[in-house]
C-alpha cells in the first residue's frame, strides 16, 4: 500500500475537495506547520492520514501519526499499534505510539471509560504536540459523528453549545473531515485498497453513542427525515454562530464574578447572582471545565451547583463528576478536586524556557503559553496579552512561584510581594505553588487566567510586540 497521487473518481475528488475547502475557509493548516495526526487505525483516521499525506505537498506541511493503546483489547489492541506503526513508516511518516492503561486511570479518578479514554488521549497529543514542537492535532471527526453528537447531546438536555457538536478547529485541534459522510469514507478506502482496521466494540450496542449510531438514527432516516445527518450538520452550524455572541457575554460575565487558578475555581456570588439564569449556568460551567480538564457538566448538576449558590449554610459541599467538589463559602462557591486519601498536594511546576515564537506546553497544568511577534497592535482576546519586545533575545520563563517574586498589580506602577498580592486575592496557601508564572529575570508578568502585571498590553508606538496566549 503506498499513500499516492493515482487516478481517482468523482467521489473521490469531491471528497478531496470538501477537504481542501474546510482547511481553507477554517484556516486549518498553514504553509509550514506540523501537524500530528491523531490515528486509530480506523477507515475515519486512515482515510484522514491518507488525505494529509498526498496533501503535504501542495499545503507545505509535515504529518507526525500518533497512536495512543488505551490498553482495552489486549494483544488485538497491541497489534493494532504495531499496524499503525508499520503503514506509517510505509508511507514515509513519522509514527509514536504510547500504551496508556485507560481502565486504571478510569478507576482511579472515577471517570467512566469514555471519559477517562478521552482525556488520556489528550494528554498525549498534547505533551506530542509541545515535544515534536508542532501547530496542529488533526482528527477524524466526520459528518456523521457530528450528527451523532448534537443528536446526544440533544437527548442529554444539552443548551447551545452542545447543540454546536464538534468544532472544525478548537485551539491545537483540527477536523478536516468535519463535512465529509461516513460512506465517502469507505468509498476511498475502497477506492485506494485501503484495508483500515475495524474495533469490533463499534458494533456492539452497549454505549449510548453505538445506540444512536446503530438502531436510533437509521429508524430516523427511514421514518422521519431520510436526510437527517445533513439537517443535523446544519443545526451545528447554526448554533456555532449563535454562540460566538453568547460566548462574548460569558466571557465579559467571567471577568466579573470568576476567579480561576491552577486547581480551583471560585464564583463570587454578589457579581454571579446579578447575571440571567442562561448566564448563571455557563458560569457554572465554565468553572467546573476549568478544573476538570474540560470536561462538560450535565444540566441536572448545573442546577445543583445553582442551588447549592442559595444555600445561606456556610461550608455545605457538593459532590460532582470526576471527583470534584463544589463547597459554599460565604460570598463564593469554591470548585476544586478532591484530595485522595494521602492528602496529594498539587504537582510544582518545573522552571522552562519559553518558546518565541512557539509554543510551550505545561505538562503540570494542562496549559500550553502561544508565543507570537507582531508589528501591528495586538487585538486583545479572551488569555491574551502583549509586551513591546525590542529584545529580541531577551527570556522570559514558565515557572512555578519563587521566594521573592514581586508582581505589580493592574493599575499600580509599584510592585509588591507577590505573596502578599496572592493573600489579598484570597488564594488557599495549598495552590499557590500550582499557580502557572511568566516571568523574565526581575519579576513576574502574568499570570495567566488569572491576572495580569500593569506592563501588559502597552502600547509603545511603533511595535514590535509580543503576543502571549494562554490555551487548553
């Protein structure tokens, strides 16, 4: 099997370029970039691979695959691996396969498999991502998983931004098959001999997405709307629309009442509980992700973190997904992880150069710093902020706290301790050191997602400036 540029059909070529228009009107893939690509082994990421790799060329780009083993099927899941591998090298690519026991890890934070496989997944094209120094994490979503998910998340009670499935490009993350149908798919594997490897857990009819996928959307199909995955792709997109409007309240909402740090988030109450119910809610939200690594939150729980906001009993706590609490204070709601029975302490984050430009993935907090230089003004967005850079080889650091550090304050040209700074905004002395710092030799300069030093975002005239993002 070699990945070449042999004759195709019109199938074929309007596949190719459904691809092509979503990597341009998204702006997917840019001239230079590396780009990993996330693969199975499956028709949806062989055919993904298969697509970047003829493309390389004409995008100017390089792929890297990734193969996570989830650790679920044994010597078959091995054996998948040593597949990917293998067709990887093949096709004159890059391949890194890491084994991750999902079961365990499922167990010890109690996630469902699921959940628990998805974030392992993560992790690892992200710490893929910051080692290979690439731009891009490519996956397989297609049309149909796309009406698949805003079906589920329908059924699940799900508001706007769950009716808005799955995002063609979401930070590091990419779908250049977002807008291509499963039977595409395996007409170019049929086209190309390609011969993809097939989970037989796919078929089985024990996960919620197997259901919908398997016996409730083809009863669809046949009963109600014979064209349902593409009326399904069209809500999507209607509500990603709607929510870049929502998602510019909930940001100007979270300035006000949210505070977050490395391992809490706290909601100020006399600010939260002046914001509409709809507002209200993605606050919660909003929280919750911020410490359980994005993870969403189920209507039913939004509410009980909602009520528990009106309780007037100081110190009652909830218990939420993924281990996390929810505990009242008296002007708050506190949202942190709980502590396992030996009291784990928060991983210190270890002293690292900033890439510039670049970016530089912290392992401890699952945030990676994207480091850019501009002549022109920066706009600022939501964990931006900029610095007139005319040292070009000056450093700046990713670190945890250090004894000493000082830090002025938005609107002060004076600086302070910064403990003392991190006392008056009332941060438990346990997730101090979990804090991320950017900071050059004499003092720290921001604190990403949580404030910033008055020497940001200054205009100095005549540029250049620095750019820094922070994003999960």
């Amino acid at each position: 099997m070699k990945c070449t540029n042999r004759r195709i059909g019109v199938v074929i070529w309007l596949l190719l370029e459904k691809v092509w228009a979503a990597i341009n009107k998204y702006d997917l893939l840019k001239k230079g970039e590396t780009v990993i690509a996330g693969v199975s082994g499956g028709p949806d990421s062989l055919v993904m691979l298969h697509l970047l790799c003829r493309l390389q060329e004409r995008l100017g780009i390089s792929v890297h695959v990734a193969h996570l083993d989830h650790c679920f099927r044994g010597k078959e899941a091995e054996e998948e691996a040593e597949w990917v591998r293998n067709t990887s090298l093949e096709w004159g690519l890059a391949c890194t396969v890491k084994k991750v026991d999902v079961p365990a890890r499922a167990k010890e934070k109690g996630l469902s498999a699921q959940d628990a496989g998805h974030l392992a997944r993560r992790e690892f094209f992200l710490e893929l991502l910051e080692e290979k120094k690439a731009d891009k994490i490519a996956l397989a979503h297609h049309a149909d998983d796309q009406a698949e998910t805003v079906l589920i998340h329908f059924l699940s009670g799900a508001g706007g931004e769950g009716l808005g499935g799955i995002l063609p490009i979401n930070g590091p993350f990419i779908r250049p098959l977002l807008f291509v149908r499963r039977e595409e798919i395996e007409q170019y594997c049929h086209e190309h001999e390609l011969e993809p490897r097939r989970d037989p857990s796919n078929m089985k009819n024990v996960y919620l997405r197997n259901k919908i996928r398997n016996q409730l959307i083809p009863w669809l199909e046949e009963n109600v709307n014979p064209n349902l995955a593409e009326t399904l792709n069209r809500t999507a997109q209607i509500f990603w629309a709607e929510e870049e409007n929502m998602k510019e309240q909930e940001k100007e909402a979270a300035a006000k009442c949210l505070s977050c740090t490395q391992h809490r988030a706290r909601v100020l109450l006399p600010e939260w509980s002046q914001l509409s119910v709809a507002l209200q809610r993605r606050i919660v939200r909003r929280a919750y992700a911020h410490v359980a690594q994005n993870r969403g939150l189920p209507y039913l729980h939004v509410e009980e973190v909602r009520q528990l906001a009106e309780e007037k009993q100081v110190g009652k706590v909830l218990c939420l997904p993924g281990k996390i609490i929810v505990e009242k204070e008296y002007q708050a709601i506190a949202i942190y992880p709980a502590f396992d029975d030996k009291g784990k302490k928060p991983v210190i984050i270890k002293k690292r150069v900033l890439n510039i430009p670049g970016d530089t993935y912290i392992d401890e907090t699952n945030q990676f710093i994207r480091a850019s230089l501009t002549h022109q003004v920066p706009q600022l967005t939501e964990n931006t902020v900029f610095l007139p850079w005319g040292e070009p080889d000056k450093i700046l650091y990713a670190r945890a706290r250090q004894e000493g550090d000082r830090f002025k304050p938005p609107g002060r040209n004076k600086a302070k301790k910064l403990k003392e700074f991190l006392i008056d905004k009332k941060v438990p002395r346990r997730e101090r050191d979990g804090l991320l710092m950017i900071a050059d030799e004499n003092e720290v300069l921001w604190i990403p997602e949580f404030a910033n030093s008055s020497r940001l975002n200054k205009e100095n005239g005549n540029g250049p400036y620095l750019v820094l993002q922070c994003l999960r």
